[in-house]
C-alpha cells in the first residue's frame, strides 16, 4: 500500500500547460484542460487562452447527461423536517410500501439520466447497513433490519438504464462530539491524523487504524493519514463506491448545522479515493469537477460560463460555493489566474418553497414554474437536478408523479419535433472541415466554426417552408473547442428584410456552452433564419441549430402571487374559458368560470383548468397560497415605515434595515398557528433571517412569545418562502424579531412577512 495525504486532481488532467504557456509565450497554443494568464499575456492571448481550456472527459459525459435527479428520504421524512437532529431512533424508519422502481419511473417519464440518492444527510443516518455505524437502516425495524435503501435504488436505476450518484453528507450530527445519543462521536473529537488503512478494520478503527480489512471485489486498499471523523468518511465512502456498481457522481453539500464544532475535512484525501475507486465519477459542489450554481431556486445564470478563473492551481484551490453574478467574463480572466473548466449544476425541488423532504402539508411546484426551472437551468448552460421527495411510505404521492407527469409531457411535446428539419444551413465563412452543415447534423462530435481570424460569423438556415416556432436551440462544440461564444442575435425574414427576434424578459443573448434554449417573447413564422454571432472569445463554433415550438395547449393557467388587495388573477397564453376551484377539489367544466381578479381563502388552494374545445378541463394549475392575505394590514408602533415592503403582497419588493424587529396590526383578531417569511428576492442575501423571535398579541400591550428562538433551516441557500408553527393562538398583532442573519452582520431584510391561519378548529 501507498501513502497518499495529497489530491490528485492535477494528475487526472488530460492535457497540461505547457512552460512555454506558463511563461506567457505565444503561438501556437495548445488546447489544454487548464490554461495559466501570464503577467505579458496581451488581451487576445487571454481571450484564446479561455477559448481554448476544454472539459476533462468525465465532465464532457456528464454535461450530455442535462436532466438529472435528486432524491431525498430518510429519517427526515418520518419527522417531516429539512434538517435532523442526529439523535433520532433508527425505529422512525420503516416505510411500510418502499418501491424504489417507482422512484426510477418517474426519473425516466422525464428522460432522466442520473439519479444522486441521498446516501446520508446531516442527521448521520446512513440509508445503507455500514459497517462503521450502528445509526444505519441496520438498526430500523425495516425489511427486519436487513434493509439497504442503496442496494435497492442502484438495482431499480440499472434495470431503468439510469445511472448512479451518491449524496454523502460531511457534517454529521450524530457523530458530534457533544451529542449525548452519541458522545463518543468522531466529528470534532480533535483527535490526531494517525496512519490509516482504507478499509479500515471495523474493530481496529481506533486502537490501530492502520489495520485494514479484506478490499472489496476488484479494488484495492489504500493508506492516508488522516484524523478519526475523516478515516470514517473515507470507509464510507468507501462502502459506497465499491459495493453498488458505477458511481458516475458523487455529491458534497457545503451545510454545516452546527458550526460551533470545528472539524477540518480531509478533501484532498477524499477526492484522491474516489478518483481510485470511480475514475469516470464527476466531484460536485466542493470538488474540481462540478460547482453548484449558488442558488436552490433552479434558476442559473442568463450569463454562464463553464470556464472559471482560479487564484491558484487546481491541485491546491478549496472549491469554495461561487455565487457571484460573473464568474468568468473577460473583466475577470486577470494575470495570475488559472482558468479551469468548471461547469455548473442547477438543483432546484419538486416541491414549492424549496423544500427537500416530504411533509405532510408541502405540495409541488405550479407546473408553469417547473418548465420555466427548464428553460432556466438546462437552456443557461447547466445541468438540472430536481429532487423528488418519497412520502413516509416509501413513495412518491400522486401529486408528485401527477406535476411530473404534466411537466414531462409538455417538454416532450415542445421538442418531439425539430422545426428546423430539412433546412439548407449556409455560412458567411467557415474553417476546414468544419462547414456550415456541421451545425443541423443530429451529430454533437461535428460542428461549424469561424474561419481563422474571425470572432463573428452568420449561419443562415432556408426552410423548406414556413414554420412557426419560438424557442431556438444552440449548442457549442464545447467538448472540443471550448466555450468561446460571448454574444448572438436571432433573425428572421419577413419576406423583405431580417428582422431581431426578441427573446423573453427574463433572457439576455449572452453566452451558448453545452446548451442554450431562446424562448422568444412571440411565436415567429419564416422560412429563414439566421443566427449571428455577434463576439466571441476565438473562431466561434456551433455544434447544432434547432427550433422549436413550445406546447401552449399543455400548459396550465398561470396564477399569479396574490396581491396587496388579497386578490389573484389567472391567464393563459391561449386565451379561452378558465375554471377554478378554492375548496380543494379538481376544476370541471360547471366549475366557476374566471372573470376577474379572485379572492382566494385565507392559506387556501387556487385550482383552474383551461377549457379545452370538446368543454373538458385541460391541465389543472395550482397554486397554495401561505399566510393570510395583508389587506388592510398596518405597522404598529414605530417600526421603521419602509417595512411596509413586508407587507405589501409584492415579492419584487424587499424591506432592508438595520432595525431588528417588524410589529404588524392585522386589523382584527386572528386564529393563526405559524409565521411565513420570504427572504429578498434580488439575489443576495444580506439581512437574511436566520434566528429569529415570533411574539403575539390581542391588544399589543400584553404580549406573548409563541417562538423563543426559531430557525429557518437551509434558508441561506434555499431563499424561498420559509415557515415555522406553532399551537394555535388569537392575535391581533405580531412581532418578528431577527436575532441573527446569516452573515451575523446587523442587518434585517425579507420580502414579505405573513402569519400562517390557524386549521378549523
């Protein structure tokens, strides 16, 4: 056995820079999957320099994959919270109808590629029989203590053609060291970094760690220096990626619940392992291979580049979460930097508000937005990973399969067919080998590209008659040229000039990568169409066109937030008769007909239904709304007056303060049972909630406190709405009081603040 206490992220490297680059030299350069900017590097050498840094091969197959899958179960569910606590009873577990073919079902209804199972999340409960831990489905009362949750899921995906990702959470509740179920715990126990075989001995694990045991089938053992929670990561780690077959991504989340306890971890290490056992696996979040892109929302960058400027060599660098708004425009790409192909990954949940496990009272997301996270996450050069939350049965409730039922057949009805077939594809220029026909050849191994000397260029398809569309597909050759396209426009012919087809509000035509959907704010009809590449890095390319015409008729009615004045409004882009319902039950066609602006019940459900031609309901969209409507709400006191934002039924707006605390006049005396809080909406987090204090009162003089200290748990990364309950109260008036924020800087901020109706009593 080898001693290995250094990463060997440089040494996957299939190409590196050469002295000659480092030094800042000139042509030619090579390509290469790291480049170095030079002190002397004039700003056409820089731009060629990030042109030219490709992806490493197990990125390249991994972009390809685009619709991948999360899946969170666990002890979680069955205390229907997002974060334990690490002292739950293993008993809680026992899913009584556990099916986890079911699970790959509906992974493969959207054409899924990957499903990352969470193997063990912060509460330390390992979802497979480790050997290492007696906090294991070992310990539960299912399958009669033989349960192995991974077993099970790694089956159903290779029966489903699916592949496999792990989730293994670093921090782990149990394991800590001030955990009464647990005090001899190894997270934060300070112990020494010791020599240590992988796998380690089960009953040597702490009197003689460099004992190992047995290698599984067809792996080696490996030896690290390394302290007892890191030893104990690494032999689950090593369970995992040796016993269930290919492992083609592994998962680190960045959370650490309780960060009062320090503990270091050992990535080098880590990453050194899994590049032995499952050398084609991508590292995702806080690795070399995959980076989160810095929001749960499931909405990524209209800007987003795979190529990221480092401060140091990847092989030294601590893959820090990048949530900045730029990462790689030319502004940032500065002597000294390492540019690294760095793709990214958009999680966002089936469930609304950004919830990970299943409750009892949480729904799935309006399936307008879900195809919006679509566009918004896949169409901006990013991987997708939505998570599917199995019920305390061990399945996926019907409302879940039914948003993913609709949400798939509309993406598959929108791009069951290329508009764009039979089109005759013309260049203005093109190089060798690379002519225009390149680019609508079903083929992403062959491609356009510019001329040399050219960073613009025209692609222009004729049809063989009119079609109408309205989103426009583009893809790079990224796996062999890079990502070089920095700006496009989108033409169409009106039978006498070109004509700049306008894209939704909500893009910019900016960057391409791996896969750029347009969705146009208009359907347009021609039969020709030309792209131009109006700036790029080096001699553009583009791998495929394809246009597409988005399936309207699928669609549910959009509802929007309810307002100020506690109303709603529902539309369509077709148009047409629009039913709804408030009482919970399904729209049909003697439901009520929409007029106008709705009131929907205080903490209610707003179904519709667009009326199809033969008089049935079409899709049904839904929309809960949380807390009670503000109509005729008030501050109270003399809270700062631009707090009004809270309470203004405007997402778009957002209250900033020094100030701590928010008293709000309902008007009248309420039965309410929680508070909402939604979190600013502009992308940044200063003045987030974290802690916070919830008092009532029915005359505000006589007050009582209904929550002491509260935590919106994951709100720093998942900045949705955010909910806490608690025994039903009559109030008139409310206080919120931040207690922390998440940067512990004194500031307060939030979009809206609501009081959550109490259920009839």
């Amino acid at each position: 056995m080898t001693m290995h206490r250094w990463t060997t992220v440089a040494l996957a490297l299939s190409l590196a820079p050469s002295l000659a680059q480092l030094a800042g030299a000139a042509e030619p350069l090579r390509y290469a999957t790291e480049q170095v900017i030079a002190p002397t590097d004039t700003p056409a050498t820089i731009a060629e320099k990030a042109a030219k840094v490709l992806p490493r091969a197990n990125q390249a197959a991994w972009m390809r994959l685009e619709r991948t899958f999360f899946l969170h179960f666990g002890v979680n569910t069955f205390n229907q919270v997002e974060w334990g606590s690490g002292r739950e009873s293993p008993a809680l577990f026992n899913p009584a109808a556990l099916d986890a073919r079911q699970w790959l079902q509906a992974v493969r209804q959207f054409d899924g590629k990957l499903l990352v199972l969470v193997a063990k999340h912060h509460d330390g409960f390992a979802m497979w029989p480790s050997r290492y831990t007696a906090h294991s489905t070992a310990a539960s009362p299912w399958r009669g203590g033989h349960g192995d949750l991974v077993r099970e899921v790694a089956d159903a995906a290779r029966a489903a053609g699916v592949k496999l990702g792990i989730y293994l959470s670093p921090a782990d509740l149990y394991q800590l060291r001030t955990n009464p179920a647990n005090p001899a715990g190894y997270y934060g126990n300070g112990s020494a970094s010791r020599v240590s075989a992988i796998p380690t001995d089960p009953d040597s694990f702490l009197r003689d760690p460099a004992r190992g045991r047995a290698p599984a089938p067809g792996f080696g053992s490996y030896t690290y220096k390394v302290n007892d929670y890191n030893r104990y990561f690494l032999n689950q780690l090593y369970e995992l990626l040796t016993a269930y077959g290919p492992v083609d991504e592994v998962w680190f989340d960045g959370a650490n619940p309780d960060p009062s306890v320090a503990e270091t971890y050992d990535y080098a290490a880590w990453y050194d392992l899994i590049r032995k056992l499952q050398p084609q696996a991508v590292i995702m979040g806080k690795g070399p291979d995959v980076r989160w892109v810095g929001t749960e929302s499931g909405y990524g960058r209209t800007t987003e580049w795979s190529v990221v400027p480092l401060p140091s060599a990847p092989a030294h660098f601590n893959w820090p979460d990048m949530q900045a708004a730029d990462l790689g425009s030319r502004a940032r790409l500065t002597p000294g930097s390492h540019l690294w192909w760095y793709p990214a990954e958009t999680n966002a949940t089936l469930l609304a508000n950004g919830q990970w496990f299943w409750a009892a009272d949480k729904r799935p997301r309006p399936v307008t937005q879900l195809v919006d996270i679509f566009y918004s996450s896949i169409g901006r050069n990013a991987n997708l990973i939505l998570n599917l939350s199995p019920d305390q049965r061990g399945l996926l409730p019907d409302d879940q399969l039914t948003a993913m039922t609709q949400l798939s057949e509309i993406v598959r009805a929108t791009f069951a067919t290329d508009l764009a077939a039979g089109a005759r594809v013309a260049a203005d220029h093109a190089a060798a080998r690379h002519r225009a026909t390149a680019a609508h050849d079903g083929n992403l191994d062959s491609w356009w590209e510019a001329a040399p000397g050219h960073t613009t260029g025209t692609l222009t398809l004729r049809l063989p008659k009119p079609v109408r569309f309205d989103v426009v597909s583009l893809r790079e050759a990224v796996k062999q040229r890079g990502q070089r396209i920095e700006s496009f426009s989108i033409d169409t012919w009106n039978g006498r000039d070109w004509v700049a087809a306008t894209p939704v509000a909500s893009d910019t035509l900016t960057t391409v990568g791996q896969r750029r959907l347009v969705r146009l704010a208009t359907p347009q009809t021609s039969d020709r169409v030309r792209i131009r590449i109006t700036a790029a890095r080096y001699a553009p390319t583009l791998a495929e066109i394809g246009l597409y015409l988005q399936s309207a008729e699928l669609l549910p009615p959009t509802i929007d937030e309810r307002g100020a004045d506690g109303t709603v409004r529902i539309s369509h882009p077709l148009g047409g008769r629009l039913v709804y319902t408030t009482d919970g039950s399904a729209p049909a066609a003697t439901s009520p007909l929409y007029t106008g602006p709705l009131t929907p019940p205080p903490g209610g459900t707003l179904r519709t239904a667009r009326l199809l031609d033969d008089g049935r309901p079409g899709v049904v969209g839904v929309r809960s709304f949380i807390g009670l409507s503000p109509r005729g709400w008030q501050l109270a006191g003399s809270t700062d007056a631009a707090a009004t934002r809270l309470i203004d039924g405007a997402p778009d707006t957002f209250w900033e303060s020094q100030s701590r605390s928010v008293t709000v006049d309902m008007g009248a005396a309420q039965r309410i049972a929680g508070v909402a809080y939604l979190p600013r909406q502009d992308g940044q987090l200063n003045g987030t909630v974290e802690h916070f204090r919830f008092d009532t009162s029915e005359d505000g003089v006589q007050w009582h406190t209904t929550i002491e200290r509260g935590f919106f748990a994951n709100v720093r990364n998942n900045p949705d709405w955010q909910q806490a309950r608690f025994a039903p109260v009559t109030a008139r008036y409310f206080r919120f009081t931040a207690l922390d924020d998440v940067w512990r800087n004194g500031w307060t901020s939030g979009a809206e603040l609501s009081a959550i109706p109490a259920d009839r009593e």
